[in-house]
C-alpha cells in the first residue's frame, strides 16, 4: 500500500451468491463493525439483479457498490445484458471487467474488456479490471508477457485522466477459490510489474496513482502480509467476502 499516492480499495466480489435477503442480513451484520476503515475504501460487488437493493441496504455505511460485469454497447439488441449506464443508475460506483470466469464460461477477450473499460468510465462507473496468468502459463515463464499484453490493451485508447480512475486486480487464475495463495512476494512482483507497464505507457504521476488490488483466495489469515507489499493497494475477494467477519477482518487488516 501507499498511502500518500493512491487509495487502498478492498472489494468484495460476491459473483452468484446470496439473495437480497442475504443482502440485507449481511449488511446488518457488517454495520457495526464499519466504523474503523478510515483509510481504506471498501466495495461490495454483487449480481446486478441486486445491485440497487444493495445500494439501499448500505445507505448509511462507506460501502460503495459494484457490478460484476456490463456490455460495451450503450442499449440494444443484447437479451440478458445491462449497460454501464444502467448500473450507474441504480447507484453502482464501480465494475468488474473481465474477471477470468467471464473469459473463460461467457468468451470475454482483451478487446471487449477494452471496450467494456471505456463504456464503463464514460457511464462514470470505476472500472475493476482483473488479469491474470493461468498455471500453466506461469510454469511456462510468460506471466509478466502476459500481464503486459493484457494491460496494455485493456487500457488501450484511453487518456491519463481515464486510466487514474482505472483499478487494475492481478488474479492468478491458479488462486482463485482454490485455497491456494499466490506468496506476498509473487503477488507484489506481478503487481510491481504492472505499475512499470502503466508508467512507461501514462507516466510516472499517473503509474502511481493506480490502485493495484491482488485477488485470489485473500482471506483474514493472509491479508496483512499481501496488503504490505508496496504495490499491492488493496484486494479482490470471493470467497472470504461472504463471511461478515471474514471481510472485516480484510479492512481492518488494510487500515493497520
Ligand atoms: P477468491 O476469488 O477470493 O474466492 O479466490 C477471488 C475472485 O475471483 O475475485
């Protein structure tokens, strides 16, 4: 983390869990807990059906609320879709834009994710914009190749004052929801990695500016140390963002 440049942002990312009942009780359950996270700005992404009921149930709290994904396009023909613009609407702040599972079950690539990112910011949404290296891949010693590529292109077309409102989470595909960490010093290497690429394409005022999250299995446990590394300024969490304690454990962990 650093402080004095860039926000420290943990994010839940609850993907196709919990009702809007479960919303409601989970928020009640959070609230009195809130109270410490000055430093930290706290998300809770949730499936877009709940998103504004999300929004009502946190009203009175810090928690800003995020989608999960939206189409590039601004309306149209596109049965099941919601638009950046819609999410907007009913009170989300922030997206998540291809998250490996949307690339990997529903064919997101680089270039809608590019897409996405600059329908998003122009909806005035922050976009959380997740990369990462399968197992395979980082064995094969490409990761930092990879991560370049995806970056690069995600960001592709847009100018310095865009890419500040940008959050980019390193997720190694191998970490996710499998119990199985990246280290803290692998995690902050990768996330290193990305400040360079930001830098030598936007600037160094702009490179340091960007909220970098790791994601990928962050729990209680493991939080503190991540969330020490210099580059990492937050998290994306599944799993551990479903568990009221197990969450606020994580912002607490980020305002030590
Ligand atoms: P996990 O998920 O924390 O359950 O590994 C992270 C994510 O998919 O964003």
């Amino acid at each position: 983390m650093n402080l004095k440049y860039r926000k420290t942002i943990i994010a839940g990312n609850w993907k196709m869990n919990k009702t809007l009942t479960e919303t409601k009780a989970f928020a009640e359950a959070i609230k009195p807990n809130l109270g410490r996270h000055k430093w930290c700005e706290v998300v809770l992404c949730v499936p877009g059906v709940n998103i504004a009921g999300a929004v009502k149930a946190f009203k009175d709290t810090r928690v800003s609320i995020g989608g999960e994904t939206c189409h590039y396009e601004a309306s149209g023909a596109y049965t099941g879709e919601v638009t950046a613009e819609m999410l907007k609407d009913v009170g989300a702040k922030y997206v998540i834009i291809g998250h490996s599972e949307r690339r990997q079950y529903y064919n997101e690539t680089d270039f809608t994710v590019n897409k996405k990112v600059k329908a998003a910011l122009e909806a005035g949404l922050k976009p959380i914009v997740c990369v990462g290296e399968s197992l395979e891949q980082r064995e094969l010693g490409v990761t930092e190749e990879l991560i370049s590529y995806q970056v690069k292109t995600a960001l592709s077309g847009l100018n310095e004052n865009q890419v500040r409102r940008v959050v980019i989470a390193y997720e190694p595909i191998w970490a996710i929801g499998t119990g199985k960490t990246a280290t803290a010093g692998q995690a902050g290497e990768v996330c290193t990695h990305i400040r360079s690429i930001i830098r030598k394409q936007f600037g160094a005022r702009v490179a340091r500016a960007v909220t970098i999250q790791y994601g990928g299995s962050m729990n209680a446990k493991n939080a503190r140390e991540l969330l020490a590394q210099p580059d990492i300024d937050g998290g994306l969490i599944g799993g551990a963002s479903l568990k009221p304690d197990d969450f606020v454990a994580i912002i607490n962990a980020a305002n030590q």
